[in-house]
C-alpha cells in the first residue's frame, strides 16, 4: 500500500491541476509552439567552445551582468531595467512570489495563458478573472470593471494573446497602465512575431509595466530555458531578492550572450515563419472553418460543421498533432496549430481538408 506523507500538501495547491500539453509520438508535432528551425550552426559551434573555457568550479556571476547587458543593448534600457531567468515562466513565477501572493489578487483577462493564473495561485494570490469578447478582443468596458472591482495587485495582458493569436490593443495597454494600482505584465513571448511591443512602456522609474519576454520561441532555443523582464529598476532589484541565489548557471549566461549575435539569423527565421503563417490562414479560409488573425507563431482555428475535439482526433490519426482547446472556456471547439516548416504545414494543410471531409 502506498503511504502517504506525514504532512498533507497545502490545501490550495493539491486542488490544482498540471500544466502540460498533451504529448503524442506523430511526425509531425504543430502543438507546443517552439520553432521549426534550429538555431545557427555558428551559434551551436561557439557554444560548443564555451563549454570547454567556463571555470566549472567556480559559481556563476550571480546578477549576470554580461547577459543582462546584452539584452538591454538590443532594447535600448539599462542593464539595470533587465531581469533574466530560467524561461519567462521562472521570471513570472519570481514576479508573483515578490508583488502577489497571500492576501493579494491578480487578474487576467481569459481566455489567455494558462500558466498566469497558474503560477499566482501557488504564489498563494486570489486570481480574479475578466472575460474577452467572442472575438477575442478585450473592451475598455472590462478592464474598467476588473481594475475598479478588484484592485488587483498584478494584471496580466498577453500580447501576442495565446491561444487566441491577438495583438493587444495599445489602447487597452495604456488604459491599464493608467488605472491599474498595481504592476501592469504584459507578456511577450511572441512579439517578434508582430510589430507592436510594450518595451518602451517598460522601463522608466516608477512606471508600473513591465515585459516578459523569451527566448524559446522566437530564437529557438526553447531547449536552453532563457527568460528575461524588462521592468523598471526598483522591480528588478525586488526580483533579485526573492529568486534564488545563483538561479542561472554560467553556461545559459554564456550560451544567451552569443544566441544575441545571431540577431540577423533570427528574424530571418520568424520572417520565414510569418509568411507560412500567411500561407496557412489563406488555406484556412477556403475551408469550413473559423480563424481569428494572428501576431503569433499560431493560429486558432474552430471547424464549423465538424465537432473540435474530433477533427483533433481525426488529425493525430494523420501523423499531425495540434493543441486541443476544445475544452477550454472562450474557445470552445477551437484548435490551435504551430506554425511548422513549410513541409510540415503542408502535410497540416492537407491532412486538415481530409479530417473534415472524413465521414464518420
Ligand atoms: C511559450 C510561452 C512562454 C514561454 O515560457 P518559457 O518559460 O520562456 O519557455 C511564456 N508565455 C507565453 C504566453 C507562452 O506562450
């Protein structure tokens, strides 16, 4: 017989449920949002050196200046507006155990990432949660009502919204950060993808927006687990405090620095990433679906005449697995596909028309 622990969990955190993605071994794998290409072989060479000129014996610059300072050159900011982290979800997670936890509430606005509400509610915050519209835009109407309702001590805004791909408005950007009593996240995974970004918002002393960006998307380096934060200096130095001490090894600080000089290479790949997005919508507006426009890596699409859950199944089926957010509230029967190389978003494209022509 199992035993079970001599201490029950906390009874907050046994209620929640993991956060995963349902993996399944097909060909061809459109559901978690990493890149298609692989980063530069120059890239994989240097940090191939790296690792033989690191001092393994010796602990890690602890505030990562060098890293810090590279990511705020390609910003414009000081390294002091900078945070790094292992993956925008640890720079998150660090944001919600200094400015939410017990007592306090964070808000987001859904259907959005999951992992927000997630992350606050180990912080041991209330979540409080504002509805999007059937388009997936956010109204100027339910930020009012969520900032006046509950005062929340964080909001979240995601933008390039996942699942739904939206561009926040910067409308509704500044509209929040001139109400809102408490620090404004807006999360970046995907700006590469789209034009607009609220870095410039991000950094200025006593400002309450901060950004979170990172560099498993858009620079395929999902594998490496590198974050970071543009915020105002004060966020920063809290940050510092509460993460723990030496939290990013030497050789991400190394491998991040020289992922930065292939800047060239990576807009490259996200350019070449768009376009097939381009090329995906187009195919997808000639079938009996659904889309929404997208500034992401993504696209959600909802089938019309054939149940979502099912043309999910029918897919896999076909060697092609997306994400099923069926079951997800705002995006019931809607699927959402990473965009792949070009082969693969063929063999999407194609084994999408036959799972909704399939009868039974
Ligand atoms: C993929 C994704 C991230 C990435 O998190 P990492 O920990 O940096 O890999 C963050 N936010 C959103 C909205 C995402 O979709």
């Amino acid at each position: 017989m199992a035993r079970s622990s001599p201490v029950p969990p906390r009874s907050d955190v046994s209620a929640l449920s993991k956060y995963h993605s349902a993996q399944v071994d097909v060909p061809v794998r459109l559901n978690t949002n990493e890149s298609p290409f692989p980063p530069p072989d120059e890239w994989r060479q240097e940090v191939a050196r790296l690792v033989t000129s690191i001092d393994w014996n010796r602990y890690p610059d602890r505030e990562a200046i060098a890293l810090r300072s590279a990511i705020a050159a390609r910003h414009g900011v000081d390294a002091s507006s900078v945070f790094v982290a292992n993956g925008s979800n640890e720079v998150l997670q660090t944001l919600l155990l200094s400015y939410a936890g017990a007592g306090r509430s964070v808000a987001v606005f859904e259907p959005t990432y999951q992992l927000h509400a997630h992350l606050a509610r180990i912080s041991g915050a209330n979540v409080v949660a504002g509805r999007r519209s059937v388009d997936h835009t956010l109204s100027a109407d339910e930020i009012q009502r969520v900032v006046t309702q509950y005062s929340p001590h964080v909001t979240f805004l995601c933008s390039p919204n996942n699942p739904t791909g939206r561009v926040e408005s910067w409308d509704n950007i500044t509209l929040l950060s001139d109400i809102a009593p408490g620090l404004v996240v807006i999360d970046e995974a995907y700006a590469e993808f789209s034009e607009r970004s609220a870095v410039e918002l991000a950094s200025s002393p006593g400002g309450n927006v901060v950004v979170s960006r990172t560099f498993s998307k858009t620079w395929s380096l999902a594998g490496l687990r590198l974050g970071y934060l543009i915020a105002p200096p004060d966020v920063v130095d809290m940050l510092h405090t509460v993460v723990l001490p030496y939290h990013l090894d030497a050789f991400k600080q190394a491998a991040g620095i020289a992922a930065l000089k292939y800047v060239d290479e990576m807009n490259d790949r996200v350019m070449r990433i768009v376009a097939e997005r381009g090329r995906i919508m187009s195919a997808l507006e000639g079938l009996e679906i659904e889309s929404w426009p997208s500034g992401a890596n993504f696209v959600l699409f909802r089938p019309t005449r054939v149940d979502g859950h099912t043309v999910w199944q029918r897919l896999v089926d076909r060697g092609v697995l997306v994400r099923d957010c069926s079951s997800w509230s705002g995006v019931e029967h809607c699927l959402r596909v990473t965009i792949g190389d070009e082969a693969e978003n063929t063999m999407f494209i194609k084994a999408l028309k036959q799972a909704l022509e399939q009868s039974e």
